[in-house]
C-alpha cells in the first residue's frame, strides 16, 4: 500500500548519493507502508536499509511500529538501520 504523502529524512539524499558514487544500485520504497527506505545492489549482494536521521531526537529515530514489525518478520537479507552515508558505506562494503 502506498502512502499519499511519505516523510523522507534530511540525509537520505545525501546517503543515496554517497551509495551511487561508488557504484551501487538505489531503489527508493519509502513510500510504501510499513517497510524500509532503500534497496541497495552492491557486488551481488542486496541490503535493505531504514534511514533515520542523527538531527532528529532519540525518539524520532526510533522504527516505527510497522517498521519494527517488518524487521522481525523479514526471513531475508539483514534489515539494516542507518544514520549517515558513512555507516551505509560501511554496511554494504564488509565481507
């Protein structure tokens, strides 16, 4: 289902941007309900990643409810959470 009108964070351009620069492929799903922000292709491999925003405070950052409910029912690749391009570099370059 998607939503009318999705928030997306401050910094996700930012990460997205970071991501293609060295090479990896970008599909942007925050505007489904209930999921993630990304689907990041790098080297084969796939990661699903929710971007939350360093500015905002702890308790804006936290998944929301059907975000939380999507990671503990996903049986696929890792459900990743992160704030800055740096931590989703880090992700989809460790062995």
């Amino acid at each position: 289902m998607l939503r009318t009108a999705s928030r997306v964070d401050a910094n996700q351009a930012s990460i997205v941007r970071t991501l293609r620069a060295v090479g990896a492929s970008v599909l942007h799903v925050h505007q489904l309900k209930n999921c993630f922000d990304i689907l990041v292709g790098y080297r084969g491999r796939t990661f699903l990643m929710e971007i939350k925003d360093p500015a905002q405070p702890p308790s804006a950052r936290e998944l929301t409810p059907g975000e939380a409910e999507f990671k503990a029912t996903w049986r696929g690749s890792t459900y990743h959470v992160v704030h800055t391009p740096q931590e989703a570099i880090a992700i989809i370059t460790k062995n």
